[in-house]
C-alpha cells in the first residue's frame, strides 16, 4: 500500500489533474492520495493558500474582499470546466468558503488557519469528483473523521501521537482514498494547519499511520538536486539520500520536501520517493534509512537568507557559570528561537531568523545582555544567509572543511561564521545575502563539478 501526495504545483490546472489521475490509476497499490491546494501554473501565479489569507485578512479587517473571493472560486471552476465535470460542485464549494468566511472571528489565528485549510478540502472534494467522473471509486475522507488530531497551535499544529493508531483503520475501506493535507483537528474540534507547505507533512502521518510501503511525493521537478535548481542552473540529480541527510537540506532551504515531513515516515522505517507528475517515469530521489551508493563526502547544499547574529564578548566568559544559559533565558523571555551558538573562550554568537524581531525588541535585548550580563560588546547583524553543506560521507573524510573554505576563498566569499554539526553530517557557513549565490556555486563546484566524486 502506497500514500501518494500530490503538490500545490501537480494540481494548478485541469491538465495537470488529468496527469494525477494517471498516475494513480496506474499503479492499484495507490491507495490514499493527499491533496494539496491549487498551486501556481506559471511563476507569477498565486497560490490557492495566498489568495485565502488574503481574503481572510480582508475579512477581518472589515475589507472589500470580493474580488479575492472570486478569484478563489475562478480558480475550482477554471478546472472544473477544463475536466467537463458538473459545476455543482463549484456552487458547494463557494458556498463552504463562505460559511468559513462567516465564522467565527474571536480568534483571529484559529480563524485564519479554518480559512486557509478549505484550499486543500475543497480540493480534495473537487478532485475525488473528476476521479469518480471516470469511473474510479474514489472517496473524499475528512481528517476529522479519520481521527488526524493536532496540537492546539494555530498555523504550526503538529499531530498528536493518537492519530496513528486511528488513521490505521483508513487501511479497511475501499477505494482509493482522497485526503486533503496540511490539517488536522484539535480535541476540541478545531481546524488548526501545520506550517506552509505542510501538505507532505500529513502525506508523511498517513504512511506512517497506515504502515505504508512507501510514500510518494509528487512535485514539479525530476528529482531533488544536489543544489537548488534556481540557484545553479542544471545542477545534479541525487539518486538516494539519507532522512538525516534530507531533514537537514530541507530545513537549510531545499524546500521541495518540507522538514517535518520526514520524522513520521522515518519512524515507520517508510522510503520516501520525491517524484515528478510531469514525467512520472523518472525514478527521482528516494530517501531512505541507508544509502548505498556514495556520492564523495557532500551530497547537497542548501542556503537560505533572512538570519541575523547576536555577537556577545566578555573577558573571561569561559569561567563564567551560566553565562550561556541566561543569555539564551533572555532570548527565551522574548519568545525567540535560535538556530545556532557558535562559540569561542570569551565570546558567543546567537543565530537567530531576523524576522522574529523589529528595532525596539533587538534594542531591548542589547540593553539587557549589556546589563544585566555585564558583556563588554554586543553587535547585531542582519541580512546573513546561512548554507549547510551535508553529507553522511564527511564522517569519513578528512579536510571536507578545508576544501570548502578554500572555494570560498578562492571565489572572494567572506565567511562571517563556521559551525560544525554535532552530528557531522552537516557543516554551516554564515555569508552576507549578497553573496550568496557566488558562495553556493562556488562550494557547488568545488563538490560536483570540479573534482569527479
Ligand atoms: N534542491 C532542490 N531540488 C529540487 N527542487 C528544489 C530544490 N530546492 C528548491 N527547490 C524548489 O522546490 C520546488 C518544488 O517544491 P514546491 O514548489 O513546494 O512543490 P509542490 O507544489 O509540489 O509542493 C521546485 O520547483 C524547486 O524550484
Ligand atoms: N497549500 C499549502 C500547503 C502545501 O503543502 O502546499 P504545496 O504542496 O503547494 O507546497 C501551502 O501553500 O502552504
């Protein structure tokens, strides 16, 4: 048995739906699909997802949001025309949107999550539909009613461990199963979504609930590339990879797969294979416990922008006891999480997302570690791009570190920080975002093109 999730950019346009449903009716051992919302279906296109906050927001706000609103429904009725089938459905699914729009508005998150979940519900019904229009006996199942429970945290609910044992049961029903992804339910009974691009998250919960053999995941692109493809023109395919591997290529910026969408199925020892629903024949990238082939010590490098740092010197902070508990109890006092602590004897320097913070909180925070923590500097600075550069062969190899920096180097990059990983499959470089780019080719050809691996 195989759970297959489709994403936003496999279900933009009736053309791409008429692809979907080939590629499931191909293969009977496809029993439950996950839908995602309708993507883009060319780069400047809006996503379901974005043209529902907006209309949300507008709502909330008291707005004009009836332009917005009809563009959503243009949308399911665009492919709903494109796939012949009957329009009623489009009437139902204007008419669920705007019960969702007339909800309840206390709680302006939770509310925000229920308007931004019906993209992929609706999707769900709409696309169970055209599966039946031809004949396949598909049915529409709500994570409700199979029991998918989440964590009571509006946009970033994660699953309550009960769910598995309930969405086991979906094993016995017949048919093939059409399941909207990114979320599930509160005991409460309310809608809650998980983080964006969360769809291959619940595609990830079901194998894992249902014991699938696999999971496949549909997207826009032959494989995952050893770079992101937007960054280094044509760059190479990864055959295998570890889930070890690819958590940390997702966090870091490879955001073909979402990060938390591998905990669930790597639990349940379940391959994942990132394929393409415009060449379904490609075998794409699978992700597994092991991998066998060897790709020399990296397999990838991700790089994603919007970090700042908090440097923190004080002589003689290295005998200092708790010096590096109470400026992270600061850091927590204002809700912030960080990514990284690379540290020397008497400084330390925090990594942390710079949207997390506006002027008057990084003043506030300045103030306090300069205070309170009696430092002798603190300097923040913005605009850094982070790029991880992972492989479980670096365990191995000797002087991985070396020929990194010296491609940087050599390419004129400035390395603002290093952190090593502790799990060595992973090593950081802190850039300046303008350099991004010029960093990533550089460390992508000193790994893939310049010496053969
Ligand atoms: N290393 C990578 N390998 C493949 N694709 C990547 C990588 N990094 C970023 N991407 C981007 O991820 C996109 C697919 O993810 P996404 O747009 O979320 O797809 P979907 O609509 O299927 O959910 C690709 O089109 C590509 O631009
Ligand atoms: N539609 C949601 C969830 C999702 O997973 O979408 P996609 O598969 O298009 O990344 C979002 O845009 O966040």
């Amino acid at each position: 048995m195989k759970v297959v999730k489709f994403g936003g950019s496999s279900l933009a346009s009736g053309e791409q739906l008429k692809k979907v449903l080939q590629i499931v009716v191909s293969d009977p051992d496809r029993k439950i699909v996950v839908v995602s919302a309708p993507g883009k279906r060319y780069s400047d296109d809006i996503k379901v997802t974005d043209l529902l906050i907006e209309c949300a927001k507008k709502h909330l706000n008291n707005d004009h949001a009836e332009p917005v609103f009809a563009a959503i429904i243009e949308r399911y009725a665009c492919i709903a025309k494109e796939l012949s089938i009957s329009l009623d459905i489009i009437e139902k699914i204007s008419n669920d949107l705007k019960d969702i729009l007339n909800g309840d508005k206390s709680k302006p998150e939770s509310y925000l999550d229920a308007v931004k979940a019906s993209g992929e519900d609706n999707n769900a019904k709409l696309i169970a539909a055209y599966f039946q229009h031809h004949g396949v006996e598909a049915h529409y199942v709500n994570p409700k009613d199979a029991g998918l429970l989440v964590s009571d945290e509006p946009g970033n609910a994660q699953v309550l461990p009960e769910s598995y044992d309930n969405l086991y049961k979906l094993r016995e029903r017949s048919g093939i199963i059409v399941f909207p992804g990114f979320f599930g339910y509160t005991k409460s009974g309310e809608v809650l979504t998980f983080s964006r691009s969360g769809s291959d998250i619940t595609g990830s919960i079901l194998a894992n609930g249902i014991k699938a053999d696999l999971y496949e995941n549909f997207t826009d692109v032959d494989a995952v590339y050893s770079v992101n493809p937007t960054i280094v023109k044509n760059p190479k395919e990864i055959k295998e990879l570890t889930y070890r591997e690819m958590r940390e290529l997702s966090y870091a910026g490879f955001s073909v797969f979402h990060d938390e969408a591998l905990i669930p199925a790597f639990r349940a020892g379940i391959p994942v294979n990132v394929k393409n629903t415009n060449n379904p024949s490609a075998p794409g990238t699978r992700i597994v416990n092991e991998r066998t082939n060897s790709n020399g010590p990296v397999i990838g490098i991700a790089s994603d922008k919007g970090f700042c740092s908090i440097y923190v010197s004080k002589y003689l902070m290295n005998r200092e006891i708790g010096f590096g508990r109470k400026l992270l109890q600061i850091l927590e006092d204002f809700g912030l999480t960080y990514e990284h602590t690379p540290s020397g004897i008497d400084d330390v320097t925090v990594i942390l997302r710079q949207d997390q913070m506006d002027e008057e909180m990084e003043k506030a925070i300045q103030d306090r570690i300069m205070t309170e923590l009696h430092a002798d500097e603190v300097i923040i600075e913005h605009n850094l791009t982070l790029i991880m550069v992972v492989g479980e062969g670096m365990r191995h190899n000797v002087g991985t570190t070396a020929r990194a920096s010296k491609a940087l180097a050599n390419a004129g990059v400035n390395i603002e920080m290093i952190n090593q990983g502790s799990s060595e499959v992973s090593m950081m470089f802190g850039v300046k975002e303008l350099q991004e780019k010029r960093a990533v080719q550089a460390l992508y050809n000193e790994f893939f093109v310049a010496v053969p691996v």
